[in-house]
C-alpha cells in the first residue's frame, strides 16, 4: 500500500507550486526541512558544458512558503535553507519572523565560478541557515560550522544550482532519525531525495520544472 501523507504520496517528487504543495500537507507532519530556493538574484548558469535556462522566481526574494513551512514542521524540527551572501540579510529577516536561527552554515566549496574574473575575489563559499522550531537537538559529534565539501564536477551537474549529495547527507545525519520524513520544497537536482533516501529516510519533494524533476528522478533509479 502506498504511504501517504494528507493528499501526497511519500518518495515522490511532486510537479506543484510549493505554495500549494504545502498547503496539502497537514500540520506537524515534517521532521525536516532541507530548502534551496531562488534565491532572488538573477542567476545564470555560466557553464560552456550544460546550457540551463534561467532559474524561475529569481527575480525576487520569493519566501511566502515560509508560513506554511513552519506549520507542517513539527515541534523540535530544524529547517536548512541555502542561500548567498549579498542576500544572506533578506533571507535571516524572513527566516527568523517563523523560526529560531542557530547559525550560519558556511559551505566552503572551493573556488571557481563566473563574474568579474580580473576585478573581484574567486567565490569558493555559499550559506546554510540553520533554524529550528522549538528545542532541536543535533545528532551525534559536535562539528563546525564551515563544511568543506567539494561541488559536484560540472560534467554531472542536471540542474544549474545543484548541491552535492553529501552536504545533504551531512544535514539529514544531524537533524533527522531513521524514518523521519524530510520536505525537500525545491527539489531541483533532486540530490536531497538521493540523500534520504539513501539514508533510510522518506521524502516529499515539489518542483514545478518537469525537465528537473525527470532528472532527479533518474538520479533516485540510480540510488536504488
């Protein structure tokens, strides 16, 4: 029998707005929140090897979600969100009028990338904002918060902002339990799902992009 959760069926990436993906889910429902949203910057991809079209809703700091986030978020729950430091402001200010901030998670993911190649330093970090509903408790060791994890060879990149599985890994071993059900509301690579699912834990996942969600999905049949 297929599992469920209020009208949406578990493991599966869903082809819906997240607005209205998360209004179908009833409250307290999630154990974890793992978000990588348009961040509102215009960005695109500079790659010479895989062409992708702009990032929908990247003109704007679009986190109207956020209400409905907390909602179906139980208590003792921690949400990531990924984010960029000319934003990193607008994003704590939205973050923090639901949740509690804990940290700011550097991403150190070696130098590289586009922009003003002659009048401006190489970016080699992204960040991670860490919150939580409630009292959340991390699992296991105590770490730093700057993590060094490589980007993904742009050879294999599906999706042109995608995170490498093991960052997910990282935030699903220290704020989730076997079982739990992770809320990935942006699913774009779909690297999240491969995590959990990896991990033995169950997923929601919304995207609106068809092209990713077929790409996310093939990456899911190869982690099988």
């Amino acid at each position: 029998m297929t599992a469920t959760i209020g009208e949406l069926t578990l493991d599966t990436i869903h082809q819906m707005d997240v607005n209205d993906g998360l209004k179908d889910l009833p409250e307290s429902s999630i154990d974890l929140i793992i978000a990588d949203p348009p961040y509102g910057i215009n960005y695109r991809s500079g790659s010479r090897k895989r062409k992708f079209t702009t990032i929908r809703n990247d003109d704007t700091i679009m986190a109207d979600w956020l209400t409905d986030a907390h909602r179906v978020l139980k208590d003792g729950g921690a949400l990531y969100c990924y984010t960029r430091w000319d934003v990193y402001a607008e994003w704590y200010n939205r973050i923090s009028q639901h949740f509690t901030i804990k940290n700011c998670i550097i991403w150190h993911k070696n130098g590289g990338g586009m922009g003003d190649l002659r009048g401006a330093y190489s970016p080699a970090h992204e960040f991670l904002i860490y919150a939580v509903k409630g009292r959340h408790i991390l699992k296991g060791k105590r770490i730093s918060d700057v993590w060094q994890v490589p980007r993904d060879p742009g050879a294999t990149y599906v999706h042109p902002t995608q995170k490498p599985v093991k960052l997910a890994e990282m935030i699903i071993e220290k704020s989730s339990e076997p079982v739990d059900i992770v809320l990935v509301p942006f699913c774009g690579s779909g690297g999240d799902c491969v995590a959990a699912k990896k991990l033995g834990r169950r997923f929601i996942a919304f995207d609106v992009e068809q092209q990713y969600i077929d790409a996310a999905n093939g990456r899911l049949a190869e982690a099988a």
